[in-house]
C-alpha cells in the first residue's frame, strides 16, 4: 500500500514527501482501485476497480474528465499462490470466533454468560440490542469468559453482539431474556 501526499493546494502529489509518484498499486497501474477488502485468512484481497474513470482530482484535472481504467467497473481477485503460516489466532486479526462462543442460558433471568476462547483481542466489548434495535446494553471486559447482570432488562428478544478490540464483530445471537 501506499499513502501519497498531496500539495497543499491539493491539485499534485508532493513529490519531496513521496517516494515513488503513483496513484495506484505499483502493480495496477491503470486501474483505479476503490476499496480493498481481505479475507480473515490474509491469502486473498478484493479490489473494487472504478467503473467511469471519470474524477475530478488531479489524474482528471479538477474538471470532471475521464481517464482509461483497465477491467472497469470489475472485482479483482488476487491470491497467493502459498498460503502463509498462521498462528491460530494471532493478534489484532479478524477470526471467525463464533463457533467458539457460547451464550448461554438461553432463554435467561438474572445472570446471562459468555465462554469465550483463549486469544480474542481484549478488550472485549458487549451489546444487547432489543427486537426494536434500541441499544440496551453496553459494557466491556477483558475476561474471555464473564457473566452480564440483566436483572433491569424487559422480559423479551434481544440480540448479543461481541466485538473484539479492533471492533471487528466475533458472535451475534438471538438471546431470550424472561
């Protein structure tokens, strides 16, 4: 990845800051990447390709104008050809935890419980939602497992969502609390 200074007048790259002047990958040159997105597993990355080619910044000249982008308007799929040796659950990486994670009992009163795994980046936040999407609780830990108080919660449907410290979703469930 590269991070490209622009002048203070925002119309060029500063190229005294900016080692290599490009406004894509050095590899794609020409494609106009929008967004990036990379699997939990790191061995493959999505890129979102303009579809117009049309800008207003500097590659377009502040006027609207369009520019040839190469596979426009296309996701791009690119995967290693050996996947990297992983930890388990190596630190500050998105996992799907939710296998992992029991919320229990279900339905509830008094005292709802989340078991954890060992490894999850602390730390951890927990939110209960009600069937009308209100939030109705918001607390956070750095236990893996650990009890909730719902003794003020209404009797009814709420959902649990967990997020780890890099806020990245690990479980959502539906829980009953009576």
């Amino acid at each position: 990845m590269f991070r490209i200074k622009l002048k203070a007048t925002g119309d060029a790259v500063d190229s005294t800051v900016t080692a290599s002047v490009t406004d894509t990958f050095p590899y794609f040159h020409g494609y106009r990447v929008r967004d990036i997105a990379i699997n939990p597993t790191g061995d493959t990355m999505f890129l979102a390709i303009d579809s117009s080619g049309s800008t207003s910044g500097p590659t377009g000249g502040f006027n609207g104008g369009n520019i040839a982008t190469t596979n426009a308007g296309r996701i791009l799929r690119i995967s290693y050809l050996q996947t990297l040796a992983l930890q388990d659950f190596p630190e500050g990486r998105p996992i799907n935890t939710s296998k992992f994670v029991k919320v229990f009992p279900n339905p509830a009163s008094g005292t709802l419980y989340v078991q954890g795994i060992r490894g999850m980046a602390k730390p951890l936040r927990v939110q209960l939602y009600d069937a009308v999407g209100r939030l109705a609780l918001d607390e956070t830990t750095n236990k893996d497992n650990f009890g909730i108080d719902i003794r003020n919660l209404k009797p009814g449907v709420y959902v649990l969502k967990l997020y780890n410290r890099a806020d990245v979703d690990v479980v959502m469930k539906k829980v009953v609390i009576q």
